[in-house]
C-alpha cells in the first residue's frame, strides 16, 4: 500500500493493516482461513484495490472482494452515525463514497479455492464473502473506535464525495432540461 501511493498524498499517516484467521460457519465445511487487509485513504478521487486468493492475483475480484466492499461500507455507515458525523435523516453514504480515494489490497488464503471464468482471475467461494466481511466489520470497527481521527477523516472525505456525486447528478439534470 505504502508502494502504490507513492506518488499520493495519504490523508491519515498509519497503513490499517488487519490480519486474523477464521473458520468459515460449518455450514460451509468449518476450515480455516487467513484474511489480510492492508488499506490507507489518499486524496485521489478513484480507488486503487487489488485482490488475492492464495496469493494469486483476482483483477476479476469475486466473493472475497464482494465482502470487503460490504463491510467498509456497512462498518463506516455505522460508525458515522454513531459517532453523529452524519444525521439520521440524510442520505446514506454509498460504496463508492467511502472508496474514493482508498488504496487496499484483500488477500484471503483459504483450503480448495474455486476460481470462476476462464482465465481463472475471480474467487468463486460464496463463504469467503463472509468471512472477510466478519473480519473486517469487526477489526475495522474496533481500529475506528480507538482512532477517531482518522475515522474523521475517512467519513468527511465520503460526505465530500457524496456532495461532488449529486452536485453531478443535478448539474446532469439540468442540462438535460434545457436540451428538452
């Protein structure tokens, strides 16, 4: 992460780094698996997220990816109502409001990986999409806790987001209007 931004600005100095093992619900075979996460926010204005399963690469993404973007969204959503950042009666904060700017890389190391399509670059276990959301809802939720700064941060570079996407969409609106 530290690599790949480089040539970014970050907005909070720490790379967040979570690493745990789990075992997926023994509903779906009770193995172990090893996530690792490693993100930091920069002010780009697009994000940067590369995918591993067994440390191949996945451009294509699939579950594990799926459960990342879940639960950042899902964790920092409710976080920033908690911590009363956002009010109740606004407007959620979407996925791609809390990626703007995040560089992360999610690698997930799981016993017999099943990789879709025919060039074999996206994850196809349906439980690693919850066991990457468990982990990171709850080590990311935990990290946000103890550092409400860089929650700060992360949450006011999202509202900010928000407000550039429906500046666009009224802008948007508007010119279709005077078009018709």
């Amino acid at each position: 992460v530290k690599h790949l931004n480089a040539n970014r600005t970050p907005l909070h100095e720490d790379i967040l780094h979570f690493t745990k093992k789990l075992n997926a619900p023994e509903k779906d075979g009770g193995e172990e698996y090893e996530v690792e996460i490693a993100l930091q926010y920069t002010d780009a204005y697009q994000d940067n997220v590369f995918a591993f399963a067994n440390n191949i690469s996945t451009p294509g993404g699939g579950t594990h990816l799926s459960g990342f973007r879940s639960a950042l969204t899902r964790t920092l959503n409710n976080y920033a109502k908690k911590a009363k950042l956002v009010k109740d009666g606004d407007k959620a904060l979407t996925g791609d409001d809390f990626r703007e700017g995040l560089t992360a890389i999610v690698s997930v190391k799981l016993p017999n990986p099943q990789f879709e399509g025919q060039t074999k670059d996206k994850l196809g276990n349906r439980e690693a999409e919850g066991v990457v959301a468990t982990m990171l809802n709850k080590t990311l939720g935990d990290y946000l806790q103890e550092t409400p700064g860089v929650a700060k941060v992360v949450i006011n570079k999202a509202l900010r987001a928000m407000q550039a996407r429906e500046a666009a969409r009224k802008a948007r609106e508007l010119v279709r209007r005077a078009l018709f």
